[in-house]
C-alpha cells in the first residue's frame, strides 16, 4: 500500500513538473510611475547618524530617500528598497554602518 502511495505521488510530481514546460505569457512588468519620479529630497544628510547607506555603501550625502530608526540612531537609506534589505537583519547589519 505504501509503494502504491508513494508512485501515485511521483505520478502527480512528474505532472506537475510537465505542466510547469508550458509557455508562459509575456512576463513584462507593468510600469512602475514611481520608479521613473526623480527621489524627492525629503531627508538630508544632518539628520542621520550613518556616513553611508549600510545596504549599498552610498554616501548619503548623495541623497535619502528613507530612514530608519534603530536603538536611539537614525539611519538613512538612498532607497526604501535598501532600508527594507536592512530591515531583514537589522542586528546583524547594524554592525556594518559607518557612523558619524
Ligand atoms: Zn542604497
């Protein structure tokens, strides 16, 4: 009985994976508006305590987009897409910032 089982699930497995080998549609993303808006200046480099993004290593002199707070520190991030890769292990990487 439990041979019949195990066959019947590879039978559904191998399916599965056969059903997968069809074509897909056009994948194309649809545009992202906010993506092509040029970053607006909402923060500057006085208010934060990090000399560079933590996530991609830019200056953020060179612009934040979004910050974070973290153990009484402010941390700014060019993007809120590297504030969010932060934010995945913030006490892990916390060690890696640079501070002022
Ligand atoms: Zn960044």
């Amino acid at each position: 009985m439990k041979l019949l089982s195990i066959a019947a699930c590879l039978a559904l497995a191998t399916l599965a994976i056969s059903c997968n080998n069809t074509p897909k549609a056009t994948t194309e993303k649809p545009v992202d508006s906010a993506a092509t808006m040029p970053i607006e200046e909402k923060y500057t480099a006085n208010i934060v305590d990090n000399k560079k993004d933590p996530t991609c290593g830019m200056p953020v002199t060179a612009g934040i987009s979004d910050t974070m707070h973290y153990n009484n520190k402010v941390l700014g991030f060019c993007a809120s897409e590297c504030k969010a890769e932060f934010a995945k292990n913030a006490a892990k990487n916390i060690a890696s910032v640079e501070w002022k």
